[in-house]
C-alpha cells in the first residue's frame, strides 16, 4: 500500500547532536483525518546541490488505514535523523497536504552523545544549553 502525505504538520523541533559526525534530530506533529493510519516517516527531497536558502525540504508521509476507522482527526509524530553536511543546513521545511511549517537550526540545542554511564538515554543535554530547558520540565534530554 503507498504512502500519502499527512493532512497538517503542527509542530517541528531540531537539535543538534553532538555525534562523529555532528547530525540533525528532526521531530514533528501533525494531523491524520481517521484513526489507523501507520509508518509515518520523513522523506528527504533529493538535491542534485545543497538547497540555495539552506532549508531543507521533507515531506510527513504515513500509511493510511485499510477497513473500519474513527472519522476523527488524530495527532501523529515522527522522529528522523538527518544524516548531512551540518555546515549546509540552515534549517528544514516539513511539507503535509493541506501546509507547511519551517523550524531553523539557529539558536537549537545541541544533544550530548555518549556512551556507558549508566543514564537511561544514549545522550544528554549539554550544560551550556539555554537555561529555557529547566522552565519546561528540568534536565529532560528534550526541551522542545
């Protein structure tokens, strides 16, 4: 069965993270018209050059169900991890059917890599990130 665009993006979130090398986290919400829909994911646009704005353009896919579904609308997310030259990203513009949102790696947090230590999660908000993280829930690994 394909794949088709969500009906909106509501929300999108980037953070650096510092791994070897460096890569984007991407995280979006948006809406689905039933109940049931499946495998959401970005798909990056193929560039044959990096964008000349620097945003880089995905589309919020998802399977859509087969069979008896809820007429109601139903928040989805999706998590992806852009794998680039972090010098060429200025930011990324996530495409739904019906809008579009922009969010800029300017001004981001940056996640921690490591490895071992015993935390629950593989990485770690860096101390030298804006205090704004601690007025939305603390030392929480995702302050967005």
């Amino acid at each position: 069965m394909n794949e088709f665009k969500v009906y909106s993006v509501e929300d999108v979130a980037l953070a650096v993270m510092n791994t070897t090398p460096k890569s984007v986290y991407i995280r979006a919400s948006g809406f689905v018209p039933t109940s049931g829909w499946s495998d959401q994911k970005l798909s990056e646009y193929i560039y044959i050059q990096p964008p000349p704005d620097g945003i880089w353009d995905f589309d919020f896919t998802a399977r859509p169900p087969e069979g008896l579904v809820l007429q109601v609308f139903i928040r989805i997310y999706v998590e992806h991890t852009w794998h680039g030259d972090i010098e060429a990203i200025k930011g990324v513009r996530i495409h739904s059917s019906t809008n579009q949102k922009v969010a800029l790696l300017a001004g981001a947090p940056t996640l921690q890599f490591f490895r071992g230590g015993g935390d629950a999660l593989p990485w770690k908000r860096k101390p030298t990130v804006s205090t704004a993280a601690e007025a939305v829930g603390g030392d929480h690994p995702f302050p967005f």
